[in-house]
C-alpha cells in the first residue's frame, strides 16, 4: 500500500491540468474528445481526466477568457466545438509555464540533495 | 446501461433553469463527445456513457459556472420582493391589522429560508440582489402602510430599528451562504 494519499496526486493533477490544456491549444484549435486523447498519450496516461471533468474545465478557461470555442459543421459527419486559445489565454500560458519551470527546478535541486 | 438519448435526457434536466442556450450548447457537446466516443470503441454505449460519468454530477458541475439563467433569477427577484411585502408587520385595514406581529414572523422566516436556498443553488450574486428585492417590498409595504394610515401610529422607535435590521439581514442572508459555498467548494487552484 503506497505511504503517500491519493489526494496529494489528485492535487497535483488539478492544479496543473489547465496549464495543460492551454499547452494543447497552444499551436491549433482543438475539440473536446481530441483534447482528452492528447493529453491521456501526451501524458502517458497521468491525466487520465475523467470525461465529465474536462468540459466544464474548458468552459472554465472560456469563462476566464483564455479560450473561445465555436461549432464546426462538417458537410457529413458530427458537428463539434472547437476550442482555440486567446491573446490572454497565450500571456496566461507564458505566465504558467515561467512558474512551473521555475517550481520544476526549485523541486529538482531540493530533491538531488535528498539523493 | 443507459441509451444516449436517455442520458441526454438526464443531463438536460439536471440543467433545468440554466440559460436556454447555454444547456443547449452543453448538451450539443456532450452529444458530440458520445459519437466520437462510440466509433472509438466500437459502439459500446455503456461505456460511453459511463466514461461520461453521471449525468446529474455532469450537470451540476456546468451549474457551478453558470448558475441560473436571466429568467430564473428574475423570478426569484420577484418572490423575494413579494414574500418582503408580507414581512412587514403594520398593515393595516381601517383599525384592523391585518399583519399582526406572529404571521409576518412566519413571512420573515420563510423569507430567510428562500434566500438561502438562492444564495446556496444560484449563487451569492443572486442571493444579494434577490436580498435587495426583498427589502424593497419590505420598504414599499411600509411605504403603502403610511399612506394608508395618514397620521396613525405605525411603528415605535424599537420596532423602525428592528424593521431595519431584519432588512439589513435579508441582504446579509442573501450574501453569506453563497460565499460559504463557494469557499467551500472552490475547485483546485485556477490558472
């Protein structure tokens, strides 16, 4: 049984799948079931978001102005919304990943001394 | 297992009060998110559906975005203005009060459990304003009291206080719960 709880990694999960998702969009427009497939391989299978969670976490983003979304109707086939990342969204993403590298390479050396 | 359209179905009425298009749009969306799902594993609806998660946990997280649509909150304005009316406890007809002190209490205290469950389901924005309404139709039955009872003695200098404290407290009521729940419920850290 491991020591350390579940919800430490849920934790660590939730606070960093936003950055993720705006990462995804980072170079084009993407749609829900996409996103989800990406970032399960992308992250060998860390974020194996729940399918419910990840559509209220990108409406989220669009809440907060990072992402917009419109409807692409395909002559056949299904319609879907796609999502693509804003002005803000791409500064917000910039921000994020200063702060991760930053935190990444503060935990690194902390942990290399532990080693 | 349950059919697409019957999950659907479901999240549609766990919906219910939302922006009309918004629930729309959320539904269009998970409809689509099925058919890829499907053809990705071959048509197996169960675990489409289940991959999905429950439709009323589905739905309330979409809830905890957008809350109530315009109509909604609307009427909850309207029921919090009226229910203030008959909080007021000075209404009179002729010499009779029509209001005495024990059923406006009842009002008063269903007011609070209104504004409560507002604040709580539709968030504390709605619970404020629907708070202000409140003591709006608190102010204008008052208002229609004096009107009505031109040179009456209405109201003591303790009753005027406790008149606006009890509105004062409508407001705070409609605020408090909805903040609680949000701190509460605050998902993981946002970007």
């Amino acid at each position: 049984m491991p020591e350390i709880s579940q919800e430490w990694t849920a934790e660590l999960k939730k606070g960093s799948v936003q950055l993720c998702l705006l990462a995804l969009l980072a170079r084009e427009q993407k749609y829900g079931f996409q996103i989800l497939k990406e970032l399960r391989e992308l992250s060998g299978g860390f974020f194996d978001l729940k399918e419910g969670t990840l559509y209220p976490a990108l409406r989220r983003l669009e809440e907060r102005g990072f992402v917009e979304s419109h409807w692409v109707e395909p002559e056949s086939g299904v319609p879907r919304k796609y999502y693509r990342i804003t002005e803000r969204g791409r500064r917000a993403l910039t921000e994020a990943i200063e702060v991760w590298d930053r935190m990444a390479a503060g935990t690194r050396r902390v942990l290399e001394a532990a080693r | 297992m349950i059919p697409v359209d019957a999950y659907l179905g479901q999240v549609r009425r766990s919906l219910g009060g939302m922006d009309p298009r918004v629930q729309e749009d959320i539904v269009r969306e998970l409809q689509s998110h099925l058919a890829d799902s499907l053809e990705a594993n071959g048509g197996d609806v169960g675990a489409a559906t289940q991959a999905l998660g429950d439709p009323v946990a589905v739905a309330r997280r979409y809830r905890e975005i957008y809350g109530y649509g315009a109509s909604y909150r609307r009427l909850f304005y309207i029921v919090a203005g009226v229910t203030g009316i008959l909080t007021v406890p000075v209404l009179f007809a002729g010499d009779e009060a029509v209001f005495p002190y024990f059923i406006s209490a009842i009002f008063v205290a269903i007011e609070f459990a209104f504004l409560i469950w507002v604040s709580v389901m539709a968030g504390n924005r709605a619970g404020i304003l629907s708070g202000l309404s409140g003591v709006v139709g608190r102010m204008a039955g008052f208002g229609a009291a004096i009107v009505a009872n031109r040179g009456a003695f209405l109201i003591a200098p303790d009753g005027f206080a406790a008149f606006l404290l009890v509105s004062f407290l409508f407001v705070i009521v409609g605020w408090l719960p909805g903040k609680a729940k949000q701190a509460w419920r605050r998902p993981g850290a946002e970007l």
